[in-house]
C-alpha cells in the first residue's frame, strides 16, 4: 500500500510539473504580449475554439515532437543524445523533495503532501540543480561546434560564480530555521512573530532573499543572465539541436523556473502556509478563530501554495521582458564582489542578531 | 556604495514600467471580457484576417484599367507605362481601332504581378488616366505563378 501511495505520489508530483511547464511557456507569450501592447498567441484552436490560445503548448508540443531528429555527421553522437536528457532529468527529480502541503489524513492514515520527506532536502535541490550544468556542457561539446563550446564554457563559468553566493545566502535561513528539510522549514514558518505577523523567512531574512532571488535568476539561466544561451551573440550550447531534444533544453528552462518559485516560496514565503491557518482552522491575530474541515484546510494549503508559485514565475517571466542582458564578465562582477560579500555579511549580521536575542 | 544604491533604484523603476503596462493593460483586457465599455484596447493589435485596417487613399492596391463610356477600354497602347515600369512587368500589343479619334487600343495588356514593385509609375504616366491602383485589393496572393499574371479581362474587372 505505502508503495501505490507513493507511484501515485511521483505520477501526480510528475504530471503537476509538467503540466505547468507546459502552460508556463503559454504563461511566457501572453505575459511578455501584454507587456509590450500585443495580444500573443491566440490561433491555436480544436473545432475553431480557440480559448485565449490555451492549446498553443500542445500544438508546439506536437510540432517538436514530429520535427526530424538531426544529429550532425561532425558530433559525437552519443553525448549528443545524453546532454539533454542529463539537463532534463537532474531538474526534474527536483520536484520529489518539494513540499506541497501539509500531511493528508486519508481513510487512517497520513500522507505526507510531498513525494520524499528528505531529511536534507535543500542541499539534494541545490546539488541537483547544480548537476545541471553537465547537460550543457556536454552538449556544447558533444556538438564539436565553436560557438556551442563557448556556451557551454560560459555556462560553466557563470555556475562557479553565482552558485557559490546562492548556497551562502541560504545559510542565514538554515541559522534561523534549524533544519534541512524543506518540510520543516515550513512547518517554522507557521508560527507568529508578535502573535500576529506570520513568521516568514523574508521577515527574517530580507538580505539572504535579495542575495538568493538574483542568484536564482541566474541560476535559471534566462535573460538578464543568459550567458550560455547569449541569442545575440553566440547562438548557445543548443545551436546543433532540433526537436525534441532541442525542446528539452527548453522544458529544462522553465522547469528551473518552476524550482526556483518553489525553492522561494517554500524558504522565503512560507511555502504552503496560508497566514493564521493551523490545522484545524483559522486562529485570527484579534481573537476568535474559524474551524475548518480538515479538507477544506489542505485544499487551502495547496491553493496557497500553487498561487505564491505562480506569482514568482510571472515574477521572474516580467523580470526576463524587462532587463537587458549582462554582458559576460558583468555577471562575474555581480556574483564575485557584490552577492558573496553581501551573502557573507547576511551570515554574519543574522548570529549577530540571534545572539543578541538568546 | 551611494552609486550602487542608484542603479538599484533605477533598476526598480525600469521593472515598475512594465509593470505597470501589465496592470493596465490586463484591466482594459478583463473590461473586454466582462464586456464593459473601456476608454481603450487592452492591445494595439489588428487581428488581421477578421479585423481589417483602413487603407490610405492615396494606398497603392491592384491594378486596375477603367473604360470609356461605350464600354472600351481607355488605353490607347501608347506604351508609355510598358517604358516607365521600372520592374518591366507590363507588355501591351497594340491593336488598330476604326475611330479614327482613338486610333490604337491595347489587343493584349498583361501585368505580371508576380514581378511587379507597386511603385505606381505605370498610374503617373499615363496620359490618358487609364491605369489606376485604387481597387483596395491588397491579398493578391496565389498558388501558381501563372495566375498572377493578369491580362485584359482581368484588369477590366
């Protein structure tokens, strides 16, 4: 029974992900339309219902997938074929250690709303993403094509120099909320600061937010900080690829902005809490409360949960339509000499301030 | 430090402007849909094949050749348009016409639009005002080249 409960689990957790990766780059076209004054694409239709274009990613989606599969006679044709399903996989797996809710009483027993309770979910996310990066630079070099190669070494480069802010500016969440599992760093985030503001780990951490949230941009690897990719000047590592795998490449990036919006949301926002819910129901800050049922509760945790992640995507989607890019040794600048002394004096400034309080 | 802090500054304000083209925007888009009259579009987009744009009156559309009064065509084959066409898209061959006032009228008139520019020469030289690019026809788009050439008949229309 625990191992149908747990397929069910990773099947849904899979299908959640996807699915939203899917509509995200719905969400992309219509976002960065509104944007700039247009409408964005709205002719895919079934039987003439077109339906605000809502069936454009399954139109692309088929589209890539008949695409000829080109791998060029110069490549090295097995590497060619792993980089992107390396990039793929190593985002995707992700997802198991993301909470999306609290646990689930079911006929008896509790279900924990998160495919593994990993006791050190944070550092398996970061790892994960950072394993990324060999999907790329197998693929810039698998491709043995000048300007794939300079992708790929970029995005090595740009990896080494933010990778290492984002894992400090962490470091102030896990002093304040002592774990490195993501479910409990939530469950800290319940709590009232005053009895009346939620306890959220912006509240406590604004510094280490700002730090990780530029971090995090880059680690998606989108404009403003698309060194491997660099549309303008080098096509990228995925200039050699078409198709389906080229759309992996592409389903990688807006999975990363999913993981990211989910790494935000569950360490800066509170991940699945809706503010002075508990488990059986509103606890108002002025007194009094409200009983809920307990599926009307988990309903509402994973509402909230869904709609703070898809507030960051819009976010991080509004900030790849707004900035220019870096250029090349500006992202270095940023990563080395203002995010990792600011991440350092998060640290510091955060055991300052819990000594104080002790 | 002072300087960082302003580009950060800037930064925001860049990022609240299209913020801010987002929230109008998708407030004029939500009037649409609800259906309530709102002082403008949510986009400036013509959805083209449903939604047509005006033309200019002065636009240059397909050609057309107008007729006198008793039916004829106006062309008298001077072939002045034929030398002006700077693509050499128009071929006339004249015929003789019993009117001895008129003298000469077009036996063939052929325009290959398939070359043609639309830069509305042919329109300027034409002593007799016979050629004219005002029919608004602006999807002259085909499957086969042959049918964008257009002879007599079809310019007569």
């Amino acid at each position: 029974m625990d191992i149908v409960i747990a397929v069910i689990k990773i099947i849904l957790a899979l299908v959640w992900f996807l699915v939203l990766t899917l509509y995200l780059t719905w969400l992309e076209r219509k976002e960065s339309a509104v944007i700039q004054d247009r409408i964005g694409a709205n002719r895919a239709n079934i039987w003439k219902f077109r339906f605000l274009g809502l069936f454009q990613p399954f139109a692309d989606a088929i589209k890539m997938i008949f695409k000829e599969d080109f791998v060029p006679a110069f490549a090295n044709k097995f590497l060619h074929t792993l980089a992107p399903f390396l990039s793929f996989f190593f985002v995707a797996i992700t997802i198991c250690a993301v909470p999306f809710g609290d646990t689930l009483r079911l006929g008896g027993r509790t279900i924990s709303l998160q495919v593994l309770d990993l006791n050190a979910g944070l550092l398996f996310i970061l790892a994960m993403l950072s394993l990324g990066i060999y999907g790329i630079i197998l693929s810039g070099w698998a491709s043995r094509n000048r300007f794939t190669l300079l992708g790929g070494i970029r995005g090595a480069a740009q990896l080494i120099s933010y990778e290492v802010a984002l894992g400090l500016s962490l470091i102030g969440i896990i002093m304040v909320f002592p774990s490195l599992s993501l479910q409990s760093i939530v469950r800290f985030q319940g709590e009232n600061i005053l009895g009346f503001i939620p306890k959220w780990g912006v509240l406590l951490q604004p510094l280490g937010f700002v730090v990780f949230f530029f971090a995090a941009l880059a680690e998606t690897k989108r404009v403003p900080f698309d060194m491997p990719e660099g549309e303008s000047e080098i096509i990228g590592f995925f200039t050699e690829y078409g198709g389906l795998k080229w759309g992996l490449f592409m389903m990688t990036d807006f999975m990363e902005i999913i993981i990211v919006s989910a790494l935000l949301t569950t360490l800066f926002f509170g991940g699945w809490q809706v503010p002075w819910l508990a488990a059986d129901g509103f606890h108002w800050p002025w007194g009094g409360g409200r009983a809920l049922p307990h599926g009307v509760v988990v309903l509402l945790q994973l509402l909230a949960f869904n709609i703070k992640i898809v507030f960051f995507c819009w976010l991080q989607i509004l900030i790849r339509w707004t900035y220019p890019r870096f250029r090349y040794d500006q992202v270095m600048d940023l990563g080395w000499k203002v995010l990792i002394p600011l991440s350092l004096l998060n640290i510091v400034g955060t055991g300052i301030v819990m000594g104080f309080l002790k | 430090m002072i300087k960082a802090l302003g580009y950060f500054l800037e930064i925001i304000k860049g990022g609240l402007i299209t913020v801010r083209h987002f929230v109008t925007n998708m407030w004029f888009h939500t009037l649409k849909v609800l259906g309530l009259k709102a002082k403008r579009r949510g986009a400036v987009t013509i959805q083209y094949p449903e939604e047509k744009k005006e033309l200019a009156a002065r636009h240059r559309s397909l050609h057309r050749l107008l007729r006198r009064e008793d039916g004829k065509p106006r062309c008298v084959s001077c072939l002045l348009c034929v030398t002006v066409c700077p693509s050499e898209c128009i071929s006339v061959e004249a015929a003789e016409d019993p009117d001895s006032e008129i003298q000469k009228v077009p036996a063939k008139f052929i325009i290959d639009l398939s070359r043609c520019c639309f830069c509305g020469f042919c329109v300027e030289a034409c002593p007799e005002d016979a050629i004219r690019m005002d029919t608004g026809k602006i999807e002259v788009a085909e499957y086969r080249r042959a049918d964008l050439i257009y002879d007599l008949d079809k310019l007569l229309k």
